[in-house]
C-alpha cells in the first residue's frame, strides 16, 4: 500500500518539542499554539465546570429519600406485627 504525500501545511507546521522514551524528538505536528502534539498534553485536563460531567447517582434526590423512608416505615410496620 502506497503512502500518499504529507500536505504542504501539514509538512510546515511546528514539530512537537516532546521526546519520546529513546530519547528522539516526536516529531509530530504541533498544535496551534502550542509547542507539543496532542498526544503529549497540548489538550492536558478536563473541561471546567459543567463540561466536566460530573455526573450524580441520585441516591440523594428527595424522591430516593422519600423511597427509602417509606420502605424503612413499611418494614418496622411489618416487624412489629411479625
């Protein structure tokens, strides 16, 4: 299989400055702005705030509390009857 040519933007663009586990240079484009490939961090952490998806189980919602009080309810009903 025939490799097609790198694009002349491509081919210009600022290598990444991080070196891999040999010790050599990456060699990969850098990102704009950047002086490293994505790969080596240029995007490094989790989007801030609600982007984050730090999503909640729901077991604290008042419709799971109410749940949870009436089943404990229900069941002392039954213990005491037993």
């Amino acid at each position: 299989m025939q490799r097609e040519p790198e694009p002349e933007a491509l081919r210009r663009a600022p290598r990444c400055q991080a070196r891999t586990r040999q010790g050599k240079s990456c060699g990969s484009p850098a990102v704009r702005g950047k002086t490293v490939c994505r790969m080596h961090g240029a995007f490094a952490g989790a989007p801030k705030g609600r982007r984050n998806g730090s999503f909640k189980h729901g077991g604290h919602t008042k419709e799971a509390r109410a749940l949870r009080d009436d089943a404990r309810r229900l069941l002392r009903i039954l213990s005491d009857a037993a």
